[in-house]
C-alpha cells in the first residue's frame, strides 16, 4: 500500500500548498500551477516502487488536477474583486467581533459580503437587518511582510471590501435566522451562567472568546482549548453517535448535528475542517470504504482552499491542518498508549513555529500542561453544555448545580496553573524553530504513507524547499 | 505491470527528485515575477448623494480620445484657450501656449498640478501682486484661489495640501485640519475622497460640503 493507495488527497493537499506557497513568492498562476503538478508528480513517483495502470491512471488524475487546481487557486488568489462606486442596500450582519477600540462588522448585502468598521455604540450584532449606504474600497493590506493581513484574512471569510458608510442603520425586516440564534444563545450563556462556565461555554458553541480566558489559556498553551476545532467537533460527534446508536440513518443525523453544532460556532476554518475531516470517515464508514485519518485531513484542507484559497494563509487554518495531519500521521504509526502520550507533545512540536511566528512566542508550558487538559476538558465541555443545558429548566437548586460545575472548572484551571509553572518560560520565534516544526511533520507524514529508506529521506528534504 | 524490476523503482525515485528539483527550480526562478494591478473598480450606480456625478467624473480614468479644454492667462507666450489631451499638467499647457516669457514668476506656479476640464490658468509675472494674482487655476463656479503646491486643476489634494490649505476648506478648522494631516502621515495616503470619513471630525455632512473641493493626488 503507497500515498497513492492510503491518501491520494495528500499528494494534491501538498501539491495545491506548494502552489500557494510560489503564488505567495510571487510566482504566476501558470507557474504555480506546473510546481503544483510537479510536485504532485514528485510525490507520486516517490512512494511508488511499481507502479499497475491503476495505479498510473490515479497519479495522472493527482498530476493533472494538482496542476490545474494549483493553476486555478493561484489564479483566484490573485484576482481582487471588482468594486462598485458605490454600495446601497438592505443587509444582514453575518459576523461581528472586536477591532481593537471597534468592531468589525461582515455584512451581506445584495449578496456580496461587505467590512465595515463601525463604533461599539452601534450595538449591532449578528442576524440584525440593516441598512447601508457608504463607498468601497480594496481591504488594505499587510503594512511589512510578515505583518498580520487583513487582506487575507478577510477575503478569506468571503469579503469582497470595506465600506466607508455614509448611512449605517438598523432596518425592519428579517435578519439571518442563525444570526438570530447565536445572539440568543449569547444572551442567554451571558445572563444565566456564572463567568467561567459563561466563558467556556461561548467558545465551545459559539466561537466566541473571553478576553480573560484568552489570556490564561495562552499563558498556559492550551488556548486551542477555546478555539472550536476538530476536539470539539469530534466530541460532538462522539456524543451524537452514542445518542442516535440505535436510530435508523445514524451517520445522517450525525452528519446532520455536526454541520449544525460547526454553523452554530460561526463556521471557524478549524471548525470546517474538523467537520469536513469527521464527515469523510463518516461517509467511509458508511459506504464500507477503508478509513484514513490523513486522507481525510488533506481531503478537508483541500476543499476549504478550492472554497476560497486564502485560508491557506490563515493562521486557523494552517495550526488546524498542522494539529490534524500530525494526530492523523501518529494514529496511523503508533496506534499504542505511547501514540497516545505522544500526542500532545508532538503537536506543541509542529504547530510551535507557526504559533511562535504569529503570537510572537509559544509557551514552553504546554508541553506538559495539555497532557492533562485535553483529556479533562473533554470531560468537562459535555459537562458545561449539560449544565448549561440544565439552567434552560426551572428548576429548584439549579443555581448550586451551576455553581457546582463552576468550582470543578475553577480547580481544573488552578490545576493548568501549578503544572505549567513546572515548565516556566516561554519559546520565541527563529528561523531554526520553522524547520524543526516541518520535519518533525513530514519525518511523521512519511512513516503514515508507508514510506521508508531513501524514500524518506527524500520526503523530509522536500520540507526544507520552503526554507530555500 | 509498469515497472516491475527494481532499477524500475529506483527511475521512479530519481524522477520523483528530477520533479522536485525542477520544482525548486521554477520557484526559485519566478519568485516575484507576478504582479497583478489591473482595474477593481467598476461602474455601478452612484448614490443619490449631492454632487457625487461630478466627483466620480474627477477620479474617474479619462477616457481615450477624451480632450480637455483650458483657458491660460498671464507670463505665457500665447495666452488663450487650448485643447489638451485628458489628464494633462500645468506644463503641457504651458508648453502648448509657448512657454514661460522672461517675465514669468516660474516658482509661483506649480507646473506639475493636473489640470481639469473648463479650468482657467494664471502665470504671475514677477512683482505681480502676490496676495491675489500668484499662479492659480479656477473653474467656473468656483471662488479664485492659489492652491499652490497642492493644487490640482483647482482643487486642494488632501494628500499634499498643508495645514492652511486645509483650513480654507468650509467646515475645517486648525483642529480637523490637523487630524487629517496626522491621518495620512500614521496610516498612509488616502486613496480616495470618502477616506477622510476615516478621520475625526469629519462625518458624512462635512465631506459633502468639501467634495467638490478636494482631491487624492497620487502618492
């Protein structure tokens, strides 16, 4: 069993980068393009020692649509959209969040999503209806290289510009039924439960973070913990699974919850991915077809940059695909209770750089720290969602149950605290810490695609062709 | 089978590595060719805001073939009206009504501002009365000014003018005027006119009121 056997979509996943990759050097489209072929072309020759004309049709199929598709996503990522003069119109907000003193607000209007950043005393909030009137202009760009984008990362949430309103103002009319939902349920996590419960809770179903709790878990390095990410989609997915075990059509309700659960959360690229990701084995599962955890991985990351490629600079995306493909590569090399020790380290080993790199550092801490957190919290979010569930109810002494559920996320936090002062001190950024992270990822990726000798070898020096 | 024999795999490997090195190599031969400036505005309705078609047709692109037509007075050798191509200078039409005469006050012009449709251009002549009579364009229905060194076809551009240019525009006083120089200079030039909502103090009423008396000069 080769690549091409065990994870076809990781020959086009790492064809399809290495496109954006050139594309983000400067290269063209068609340029982009032929190195995503090629290097598509090179993966398939590598972890073939023969190669059967089923075996040849599948690599020209991977060769040709990673040389198309590289083609096409350079080709997209380069083409800015065109503006109007002007912009007018009822809308929807579909996304609000902080921006530094303001907010920035994503509105649909006409079908086209539009920036705006407007003052906190609007008070607008996603699903409101509103009305719009202002001047485009092009999302502005990174000021120095290596600089946050909010190019990027904007038109990766599918806006086209930003609006410099004239008239900005709430309109009768219905909103967005889902925007409508969260803020309800915002509402609600806001006023019934106590602050720490409030806190997880807005982040595992809604995406939204607590400034504070940011802060702790960044300290810590557990703060994916509050990202909503392929942990706790395949939670989800565990709980619905047991839940409908016996109902008839179980993958489709399941399905069903998943795709739910990731819109309610705002449909973060972690979120999608995980979903996308549990979703493909779900389907494998389902239609009797081999599961392969890297397979899906690439599978989802590569739909989501067919979707709109400039997640692939997008630092949710990136950290999510980086965490999966090595959890992924680990389930299918070490399938023992030291795979299972191993985990966590080894992501904090590959997601480093790219953690360092944007955040500036990454905590030395979280070595050891998520060894405890992620099997705790896995315990402790279906705890927080049955309570929060609990304060829907009118019933007597659901105060102290709440309250109960507060003190045990309080002592799991002091217990965060005292193990990551066992490991003090936090990891800068340097060019040497980006290589460590990629081949400890490929040394990983190779072993899961059955790679060996000088094959590997090979595969690990393709991770340094970044770096040249 | 393909390749059955063991040399079989190890061609496979070698080609594997020849598409990875001509991959390396591409990139690193590309790296940077790319740029894509083309056009992102298209034309859509403009809004029902007051003399917003005379805004959009200042920024607009001229058209080919498009011909403006200016009005020259003062130190020139031929004053009168000429026909220049869209999007001229002041030196254009300099050069087109023969040049500066040897009275000319050469630095009380800018010979670089744009010009616009319809615009009258004066060149002082040296000991002209300054105070009124310095290098100015003015279009119809606009007061006589001397924007100069911002100027542009009559027009103060917010990217270049100085503080005191700012201030003869209505509703902007030492302190607005101030924002807006403090403006450009932390977060970059403006690209266009509806950028100054960006700063304090001016709010869509004031822009409408300045509109037709502004630009964006290009960086």
């Amino acid at each position: 069993m080769t690549l091409l056997h065990t994870s076809p979509a990781l020959v086009l996943l790492l064809g399809w980068s290495g496109a954006l990759l050139s594309f983000s050097r400067g290269a063209p489209p068609s340029v982009c393009g032929a190195i995503g072929g090629l290097a598509a072309l090179g993966l398939s020759l590598l972890s073939a020692k023969r190669m059967d004309k089923r075996l040849a049709c599948v690599a020209s199929l991977l060769v040709a649509l990673a040389a198309l598709g590289g083609f096409f996503i350079s080709w997209r990522a380069s083409v800015e959209p065109t503006l109007p003069q002007a912009v007018e119109g009822k809308g929807v907000v579909v996304m609000e969040r902080p921006w530094g003193g303001r907010r920035a607000l994503v509105m649909d209007v006409s079908g086209r999503r539009w920036l705006i950043y407007a003052s906190p005393a609007l008070a607008l909030k996603e699903g409101d209806s509103v009305y719009l009137k202002g001047f485009p202009r092009r999302l502005s760009e990174a000021r120095e290289p290596g600089e946050f984008d909010p190019h990027l990362y904007w038109r990766a949430r599918g806006v086209s510009g930003e609006v410099l309103t004239t008239e900005l103002k709430r309109s009768g009319g219905g909103g967005s039924l889902l925007g409508w939902w969260r803020t309800r349920l915002r509402r609600f996590l806001l006023l019934r439960l106590p602050p720490r419960l409030r806190g997880y809770m807005s982040a595992a179903l809604l995406g939204v973070r607590d400034p504070e709790l940011e802060e702790r878990h960044r300290r810590w390095g557990t703060v994916h913990l509050l990202a909503v990410s392929g942990f706790h989609v395949g939670l989800v997915a565990v709980v619905f699974r047991k839940l409908f075990r016996n109902v008839p059509l179980a993958p489709a309700w399941v399905s069903a919850c998943i795709w739910l659960y990731t819109l309610m959360t705002g449909a973060a690229p972690s979120a999608l991915r995980a979903a996308l990701m549990i979703e493909a084995m779900i389907l494998a599962g389902w239609i009797g077809r081999p599961q392969s955890p890297v397979h899906s991985v690439s599978l989802a990351a590569v739909a989501l940059l067919l979707w709109r490629p400039w997640w692939f600079w997008d630092v949710g995306w990136r950290l999510s695909v980086l965490a999966a493909l090595t959890l992924a590569s680990l389930a299918s090399v070490a399938r023992t209770w030291y795979g299972a020790v191993a985990a966590s380290p080894t992501v904090w080993c590959t997601t480093a750089a790219q953690i360092a790199y944007t955040f500036g550092s990454v905590p030395l801490g979280g070595l050891i720290v998520n060894l405890v957190a992620i099997p705790a919290f896995s315990l402790l979010f279906p705890l927080g969602a049955a309570a929060s569930l609990l304060a829907l109810l009118p019933l007597p002494l659901v105060g102290w149950a709440l309250w109960g559920v507060e003190f045990i996320f309080a002592l799991c936090e002091f217990g965060l605290s005292a193990l990551s002062r066992l490991l003090p001190g936090e990891l800068v950024w340097f060019p040497q810490l980006s290589l460590v992270s990629a081949v400890t990822l490929f040394a990983l990726l190779g072993r899961a695609v059955k790679l060996s000798g000088l094959r590997w070898l090979i595969f690990l020096l393709v991770a340094l062709v970044p770096f040249v | 089978m393909i390749g059955q024999g063991r040399w079989r795999g190890f061609l496979f490997l070698a080609g594997g590595v020849g598409c990875f090195l001509l991959a390396s190599f591409l990139l690193w031969t590309f790296s940077g060719r790319f740029s894509d400036d083309g056009p992102t505005t298209e034309a859509g309705p403009s809004l029902g805001v007051r003399s917003q078609e005379a805004q959009v047709e200042q920024v607009a692109a001229p058209l080919k073939e498009e011909e403006w037509v200016v009005y020259v007075t003062g130190a020139v050798a031929r004053p009168g009206v000429y026909s220049l191509p869209a999007g001229s200078r002041v030196y254009q039409l300099v050069e087109k009504s023969g040049g500066l005469t040897d009275e000319a006050d050469a630095e009380s012009i800018n010979l670089a501002a744009k010009l616009a449709d319809g615009v009258h251009v004066h060149v002082p002549r040296e000991g002209e009365d300054k105070a009124t009579t310095q290098g100015f364009m003015t279009q119809e229905n606009q007061k006589k000014g001397s924007f100069l060194g911002s100027a542009s076809a009559g027009l103060i551009d917010i990217n270049k003018a100085s503080k005191e240019d700012l201030e003869r525009l209505p509703g902007i006083g030492p302190k607005t005027a101030e924002a807006i120089i403090a403006y450009r200079e932390s977060r970059g030039l403006f690209e266009r006119v509806e950028d100054l909502l960006q700063v304090k103090g001016i709010g869509p009423k004031k822009l409408e009121a300045i509109r037709n008396l502004i630009t964006v000069g290009s960086p």
